[in-house]
C-alpha cells in the first residue's frame, strides 16, 4: 500500500491547495511520494521538504497570505486583460488571416514577446526560506511536470490550447544536480505571459501544463507517482472543476489503483483568477479549498480508510501535534 498526493496547477489558485493540505492534516494523511505541475510544484516542494502534513499545512497557509502581500505579484488586471482580448479576438473563427499575422506581431513586440509580466523573486525567496535544496534531497519524492518552451509566442499559443507540440517532462527533483533543482521547480511554475521561462542545461522550460491537450495529465501529473513509486492510492487535489483525465481510464484498472480527487464548487474561479494574487482572493480560495476537501475526504475515506498504511496512528498524531505547540515559521 502506497499513498501518493497530486497537486495541480493553475497560478494563483494554488492558494486553494493550501486549504487542501489543512485538510489532509485533519485527516491525519501522510504521503508517501508528491508530484505537482505549475504552482502544484511549488507547492509540492514545500511539502517534499517538511513532509509532515500538518506542519506543511501551516506554512502553505502562511506563505500563500505572505504572496498575496508582495507587491512584485501585483498584476495590471488591464494589461493582462488587454492580453488575453487580443489572443481571443484574434484566433476567433471569424478573424480574417490578416489578423493573425497581426497577433503574432502584436506578441512578439508587447509583453507577451517579451516575457512574463511578473518577478519570480517571491517564489525563489519562498523555496530559499522553507525548502533548502538539502531539505528537497533528504525529503518526500517530488516530481514535477515541465514542458520545454518553444518560445514566447507558442508558449502563449499552447496556453491557450491553439497549439500542438508540447510534451510534458516529469523531473524527480532527488535525482537532479543541485544547480538545476530550484530552477525545475520555477519553469514548472513559469506560466506563460505570468514568468519568464527557466533555461536548464542548455535547454529553456516552461509550465507542464502547456501540453495538457497532447501529453496526457500534464497539468495533473498522476503517472509518475504510479508509473515510478508505484502509488496503489491517489489524493489528486485539481484547481479546475473539470478533470484533465478520467479515474475509470482502463490505465488505473490495470495498475489497480484508487484514486480520490478534490476538485473546486462551480464558479469558484475566473479566467483572469491564475494571474490574481490579491489578498481578498487568497483568503476565500484558502478557505474554499479546505470546505471542498474536508466534505470530500469524508465521503470518501469512510470507505477507504482502512486501507490506507500510512495514516498517522493515534498515537504517532499526538506525538506530532505536540511538536507543533512549539512550530515558528522561522525554525
């Protein structure tokens, strides 16, 4: 018996699993192996290297409040707005070719051309203060989904699912050199138009979920932890109200696999939500994503709880929870 946890991406909206690993931790559930895609990589790293569910829960929380304070994730909801316009306007059917060859001048001369429209410092500051490089090595397997950037502008296109060819990488972070680790974990992060893309060995990456369409479960990266770690029990924590697979797939037959999926209420977020770090935002999506996951857990465990190993045994929680009495952000 192997539990595995996936967590999506969808920018911003990762505050959402925060409220998820809280309410993990009520359950007293303890992973095994982690694999994140975009902010579910960063998120999972934070996991990976403090790996105890309940303390994770509380730093996620922390650091999620702390974002939605930095000024350099403050977004021009106008520019972003006037971005994503053009993109829609122009790829519409009844958009005359003209049009196109336009857009793509448009990109390549704009910020969309140019790069992302926010600092990666944040993140980086985050990774630096609650996962050290050595934590991620002696922590909780960590894989996370990157797809190898073709560019600003088909970056942009693949975002906006009016391009082919990405193909999503799932990179254990235990087995990268030291150098490239952080790196991986900021290009899986780096969605288009939001980050700049992350130059790694030579090669420039960017967001897995570029490849969502084409390769399979890119955004919601499951296979490696079944493929690799060999999960038999999967907790998939999505940031959209639809599912980028089907848990009935005949590939979770034959791995005979269980897998519990935590998706968001209807109208929870908006197009424009992956770019909006915004305190009001943050707090709501934190608290809807732990109302969304303990209601689901419940149903969910009743039948399955038995089953789980690693399940924190009374005793071992209680042993935990006095560790925290004493937890500071800055240990």
């Amino acid at each position: 018996m192997k539990l595995g946890v996936v967590l999506s991406g969808g920018g911003a909206k990762g505050a959402y699993e925060a409220g998820f690993l809280k309410a993990l931790s009520e359950f007293n559930i303890q992973p095994n192996a982690i694999a994140g895609t975009s902010i579910g990589a960063l998120n999972g790293a934070i996991y990976s290297a403090n790996k105890n569910t309940k303390e994770v829960a509380l730093i996620l929380e922390k650091i999620w409040r702390d974002l939605a304070n930095s000024s350099s994730l403050q977004v021009d909801k106008t520019k972003v707005i006037k971005n994503l316009i053009e993109v829609i306007l122009y790829f519409s059917p009844l958009a005359p070719v003209d049009k196109v060859t336009k857009l793509a001048s448009y990109l390549l001369s704009n910020s969309i051309g140019k790069g992302g429209i926010l600092s990666t410092e944040p993140l980086s500051n985050v990774l630096e203060k609650y996962a050290s490089i050595e934590k991620l090595l002696n922590g909780l397997p960590l894989y996370v989904g990157v797809t190898q950037s073709g560019g600003n502008l088909i970056d942009t296109l693949r975002l906006f699912e009016l391009e082919n060819g990405g193909f999503t990488e799932y990179k254990k972070i235990q087995d990268l050199e030291k150098d490239y680790i952080y790196k991986t974990i900021l290009a899986s992060a780096a969605l288009p138009i939001a980050f700049d893309s992350q130059e790694i060995d030579g090669k420039k990456y960017r967001d897995g979920c570029l490849s969502s369409l084409w390769n399979e479960w890119g955004n919601t990266p499951i296979k490696p932890l079944i493929e690799k770690e060999n999960c038999t029990h999967l907790v998939v924590c999505h940031l959209n109200e639809a599912s980028f697979f089907n848990r009935h797939d005949s590939f979770f037959k034959e791995k005979n696999v269980e897998i519990i999926e935590i998706r968001p209420k209807y109208g929870t977020f908006n197009y424009l939500d992956p770019f909006i770090f915004s305190v009001d935002k943050i707090d709501m999506w934190i608290e809807q994503g732990y109302k969304d996951s303990k209601k689901a857990l419940q149903d969910s465990l009743g039948a399955l709880n038995r089953k789980y190993e690693r399940i924190y045994h009374e005793e071992e929680g209680k042993i935990v929870d006095e560790k925290l009495k004493n937890f500071s952000f800055n240990n």
